[in-house]
C-alpha cells in the first residue's frame, strides 16, 4: 500500500524495503529533500521495477521500471509515498475526489 503525493519529487520508500530486496545502495547517489519531516533528510536512488496490483490483488496491472528513494530516516504512516518522477511521470492520472479514488493507466510507447 502506498499514498500517492503529486508533491514528492520521487517516490520514496523506507531504507528497510531497499534491505528486503536486497539492493546495495552503498555505491547508489545521494538525493537531498525535506518534507516529510520539517528537516532535510538523505536518501538513496536506485532503479526498481514497480508493480501496480490489480484491484483484486489477483496479479499485477502494470509493472515499470523507475528510480526510486530509499530512506533510513523516512517514516510515514501510510509506509511509502508514491511521486512525480518514476510514478506520475510513467502514467495518466485522474483523480475522482468525490469519490476518494484515482485512476491510473500507463502512457502509450
């Protein structure tokens, strides 16, 4: 589960999810940002491969490759946020406020 956040440069995941898959991100660059916490904060950028599960959890919709931040001091209650590059740039959004959803669909090749 993910909080998509059009405000968040890149989507940013906690450092253990990095550990979990098992990425070296010792060699990874460092990205700088603030936000989350009121203080600038470190994370690392590595290339993953995404996956948007259909809304059955049955199997996957959508898989793409991104960059992605992954984050020692990175706590957020919803886990990970979801940003412009790497989510929103691989997709067409469209947000139903009313109705508490979105939509999302990848962009054609």
């Amino acid at each position: 589960m993910a909080l998509v956040d059009s405000g968040a440069d890149y989507s940013i995941f906690p450092t253990e999810v990095a550990d979990d898959l098992k990425l070296d991100l010792m060699k990874s660059p460092i990205w700088k940002f603030s936000g989350t916490t009121g203080c600038l904060q470190e994370a690392r950028l590595a290339d993953v491969s995404l996956a948007i599960l259909q809304e059955n959890d049955e199997g996957y919709s959508f898989e793409v490759k991104t960059t992605c931040a992954f984050c020692d001091s990175f706590k957020f209650a919803g886990g990970v946020l979801l940003g412009q590059n790497g989510f929103f740039s691989q997709f067409k959004a469209v947000f139903h406020q009313p109705k508490n959803s979105f939509e999302i669909e990848p962009h054609a090749a």
